[in-house]
C-alpha cells in the first residue's frame, strides 16, 4: 500500500483535505496530513516512509529528500516550485510536479481586488479613482495572466500583454494588445500586474530601469514572487517618484523601510494571500492528488517539472 504525505505548514482547508483523503482511500492508499508543523525536523520525521508527497510553501531541500527513503514524487499544490530542490529531487530519481492553473482564478482576483482597495485610498474617505479607462499591462500571460486580463477587460480597462513565450495570436484572439518586450509594456501601462516565476532568468529583473519607464500614476502589482523584484531599484523608484505605489501579496525584505517612508503607496497583504481561498484549496489538492495516483499506476509525467 503506497502512503502519502500532505505537508503543509500553511494547512489546507477541511473540505480540501476531506476531497484530497478520498482520492486516495479509492487508490487504496494511506494518507498522514502534517499540517502546521513547528519546524522542519517534524517534515523529516514525516516523510521518511512516505512514497508520495504533496506540499504547497513548504521547503523540499536535499536534506527531505534525503530523509524520504521511499519517495517517488512531490506535487506543489500550486504553480510556482522554486520551494523544492529539483536538481536533489532529480538526483534522487525523485518526480516533482506543480497543479498549474488551479489556483489562477483566486490570485488573479485578488491582483484586482487589492488594486481597487489601493485605488480608493484602502476606503478611506478621500476622494479615490476608478480603473475604467486606465491601461492595464500583463507581465507573462499564463493561466493566472489572462485571467487578470479579462478581470481587467471587465472593469473597462485597456489590457496589454507581455509574454516571450507566448503566441501572439493568443493574446489578439483574447483582444489583448501583444507587446514585443518588457519596455514597450511598462512604458504602455499605467498599471502592471507581475506574473513571472522565479528563476535564474527572472530574478532581480524588474528594477529602476523597467519601472521609471511607466506612466504617472503608476503601480506594479506583484502577486509572483518577492524575489523578481530588484528591491534596491524599487527603492530608487520610490525616492525618485512620487506617484507611483506598489502592491503585492508578499511582502519585500524592505517593507519595513518603505512603510516607514511611503505608507500611503503601498500595500502588502499578511501572507502570500493568492492562492488562499476554498476553492483554489480545493482544485489544487484535488489535482495533486489526483496526479500522484495516475503517477503511481499509470507513471503519468504530464505536470513534471524535472
């Protein structure tokens, strides 16, 4: 009987995890949740006769991988995976799988309701301003990417695009204007919501250069991940211009700083707020493990990331 692991520090909903149990109960297979667990030696403790693991934040570094003699496979409940050692992973012959899309809906409403809060002075009285009219620019149009995108249609606004990796004609089809770089879309647009991943190639990469390009009244709108921006320039940006605010779901190692300095321009939620609804809860879980049992039985790769 094959055993899984849900480890999540940041637990699941109960409905989730009553969804995700019952995936496996019909698999025949036996499930442990550790959920909210005080520090990393309980993951070790946790995963070493596990042949399967499903994680959301959580840290899979070589020490986990090297403490689960079992495991075959990690699903990150979520899309981004830069939580989980995939060169250890690989060397372990371990398979590392993300649920793209299952949380899209959830983050990218959240991109938009946090931009309406900022927008109306986080409702406080004074006079606010509207979206309708203003242009939005995408920076990656993916799953979550386009669902801003006709979030953002609907407000009225005027949406770009920005995505190397993406056909044109996809974005043209959605009525989406296709930007052919990262300037022309951060010169374009009042507003940019980041949904790039972080990795070697993007971390760092929106800095001074990028965002001194974009229009008065700017904002960025980062619910990606901490570590694209270039805090040193976002900082510049701030001294340099005083009309431009930055919103995100994950708070900069600087925050304290541009609190202290800019409170009225920023807005940074608690915790990594995207993903954290029901539903997405759900539809990630559910994914995940349904991906491990078609993994285990069938040895279905389509999600790996490895």
């Amino acid at each position: 009987m094959a055993k899984v692991l849900i480890a999540t520090v940041k637990p699941f909903s109960a409905e989730a995890v009553d969804e995700v149990k019952g995936v496996f109960r019909e698999a025949g297979y036996e499930v442990e949740v550790l959920a909210k667990y005080p520090d990393q030696s309980a993951l070790l403790n946790a995963v070493a006769d596990a042949d399967a693991l499903i994680i959301r934040s959580d840290k899979v570094d070589r020490e986990v991988l090297e403490a689960a003699k079992n495991l075959k496979i990690v699903v990150r409940a979520g899309a981004g995976y830069d939580n989980v050692d995939l060169a250890a992973a690989t060397e372990k012959g371990v398979v590392v799988m993300n649920t793209p899309g299952q949380n899209a809906n959830a983050v990218a409403e959240l991109a938009l309701g946090m931009m309406v809060y900022m927008n109306r002075n986080k409702l406080t009285p004074a006079a606010g301003r509207e979206l309708k009219g203003k242009t939005m620019g995408i920076h990656a149009y993916g799953y979550v990417g386009r669902i801003v995108g006709k979030i953002a249609s609907g407000f009225g606004m005027k949406v770009h695009a920005y995505d190397p990796y993406i056909d044109p004609e996809v974005m043209q089809h959605d009525g989406v204007v296709y930007e052919e770089n990262a300037e022309d879309l951060y010169r374009t647009c009042m507003y940019v919501s980041l949904h790039i991943p972080a990795n070697a190639e993007t971390k760092g990469s929106i800095g001074f250069d990028l965002l001194k390009l974009m229009p008065e009244g700017a904002t960025l709108v980062n619910t990606a991940r901490k570590e694209v921006i270039d805090e040193e320039g976002l900082k510049k940006m701030f001294a340099e211009r005083t009309d431009f605010r930055y919103i995100s779901d994950i708070a900069p190692d600087c925050s304290e700083e541009l609190a202290e300095k800019y409170p009225d321009r920023i807005l940074f939620t608690p915790k990594k707020m995207g993903a954290q609804t029901a539903e997405a809860n759900k539809n990630a879980g559910v994914a995940a493990a349904r991906q491990i049992v078609n993994f285990l039985e069938e040895g279905e790769t389509t999600f790996k990331v490895n």
